[in-house]
C-alpha cells in the first residue's frame, strides 16, 4: 500500500512539473508566462531597478541556473560575460536566443538613416517594439514546444492569443501617433528606444555620450538641437542619472519622464511613450 501511494506520488509531482525557465529582463517574464502559462517557472536574472549592461548575478541565482531546463537571453551586455558560465553551471540547461531572427540596429540611430563607427554597439532593445515582440515569442513558444511537447496544443493556443494582442498593441500605437508628424523627434537620455522610434517613424535625440553624461560643450550642444527639434519632453529610466536630464529640462522648460524599457508594464509602458510624443493624456 505505501509502495502504491508512492509511485501516486511520484507520478502526480511528474505529471504536474513546470519547466523551469530563467530569463535576462523583466519584459520577456511577460512573454514566457503569456506562451507558457501555468506550465513554467519563470525567473528573472536582471530585477527592476538594475541595469542589464553591467549586472553581476547573485549566487542564489546561480542555484536557479543549477535547475533550470531553459535560458532565453535577450543580446544585452552583460550576457557576454556570463552566457558561458551559466552553461558551465548547467550543461544540460538550452541556451535560446529569443531574440534571433530579428534586424538589430546601431544603438546611436534614428529612422532614417544608420550610423556606422566604432565607438557604437548594437542595440539590444529590441522588444520596444511590439512587431519585433512577436518574433520573440514565436522563439520561446517553438522552445516550449520543444522542451514540453505533451503541452504543445496548450502553448500553440496561447501563442496565437498572443499574437493578437500585440498585432492589437501595435494598432492602439499607430492610432495615438496618427496625428503626429513623421520623424518627430523625443529626447532620451539613454538610447533604448530605437526599435520603438523607427517602427513609428520617429526620431529619439540622445543626452548621453558614449554611455557617460555629457560633458558642458556637448550639452550646449544637444540643447540647441532639442529647441531646433522642438522637443517637448525629455524620457529618463530609473536605471540611469538624471542629472543632465533635469538640466537641460530646466533650460528647455519640459518636463522629464520617467519610462523604462524594463518596466513590468510593458505594453502599457509603449502606450504611456506614446501618449506623450503626442502629447494626449
């Protein structure tokens, strides 16, 4: 008989295991539970508040590594350090890219043109962008698949669900910009919303330079081309100094928003982006 309930037992905790997922960025914590649902365990390796260009994972979170069935990076910066020593932590843990199949970009464009020199990087931003979103989640719904194939209908009907609630975001987008020139310009002061800029027809102004607060001359500078712009707000992350910001805020008499590309409101983050560059409440 205890044999008996054993062997329930087992097979119950079998029957009812999630896959456990680990993820770079707050954002794609959406994305996974929106395909996987009740069926994975999901944990963040970047919390709010932290920057994924230089993060340095806690040990507690190397033990979730230790237990994890599936990694989704997302091409920030501070996978190229640590990728390979989350492989030599679980070498029977897959690896995804789920930003693969996507176009990347130079983190110091706009929408009309590209500029290429050595002192940028490639942008890794890439989910501002809700039509690139769907390129990621159709990465981790095949993964899930892939992984859990008993659950495979479970996935295929949430993912197709997905998909039309971004195609729906993406339309909400275009109807708050509809009255809004193309290629106007919003001031960030760091690069992370190009993806969101060039699927809009926009033109986001960094303050930064090279990933440092600029230096008197460069603000002069970037002040003089945020008046000829037009510019009517200047958006900041929570991540970031905002100093600079408030400086040329306070010259420019506009205000300084705070929106990150890391926010857990996601789709509503791009919404309230939006409403602003319209200048709608």
């Amino acid at each position: 008989m205890k044999k008996i309930s054993f062997l329930l037992l087992v097979f119950t905790l079998f029957s009812f295991a999630k896959t456990n997922v680990i993820v770079s960025i707050v954002p794609q914590k959406l994305f996974v539970e929106k395909i996987g649902g009740e069926q994975v365990e999901v944990t963040v390796m970047v919390k709010t508040g932290s920057s994924p260009h230089n993060y340095q994972p806690k040990p507690s979170q190397m033990k979730d590594i230790s237990k994890a069935s599936v990694y989704f990076a997302m091409g920030v910066e501070f996978e190229n350090v640590w990728l390979e020593k989350f492989h030599n932590q679980n070498q029977n843990m897959l690896i995804m890219d789920s930003s693969q199949g996507i176009e990347k970009y130079y983190a110091y464009h706009n929408c009309t043109r590209v500029q290429h020199n050595h002192t940028q990087s490639i942008d890794p931003h890439v989910w501002v962008d809700p039509l690139n979103v769907k390129i990621i989640t159709k990465n981790i719904y095949e993964t899930l698949v892939q992984l859990d194939n008993k659950n495979a209908d479970f996935y295929k009907k949430n993912y197709e669900r997905y998909l039309e609630e971004l195609d729906q975001l993406h339309t909400d987008i275009q109807k708050i910009l509809e009255k809004t020139p193309k290629y106007s310009t919003f001031m960030v002061f760091h690069p992370s919303w190009g993806y969101f800029a060039k699927r809009y027809d926009l033109i986001q102004l960094p303050v930064e330079v090279n990933g440092k607060e600029p230096k008197m001359k460069a603000l002069v500078g970037i002040i003089e081309k945020a008046k000829e712009a037009n510019v009517q707000a200047i958006f900041t992350q929570p991540e970031f100094s905002d100093k600079a910001s408030q400086n040329i805020a306070n010259n420019l008499n506009i205000e300084v928003i705070k929106a990150s590309p890391l926010a857990e409101n996601w789709s509503e983050n791009l919404q309230i982006l939006a409403k602003a560059i319209a200048k709608k409440e």
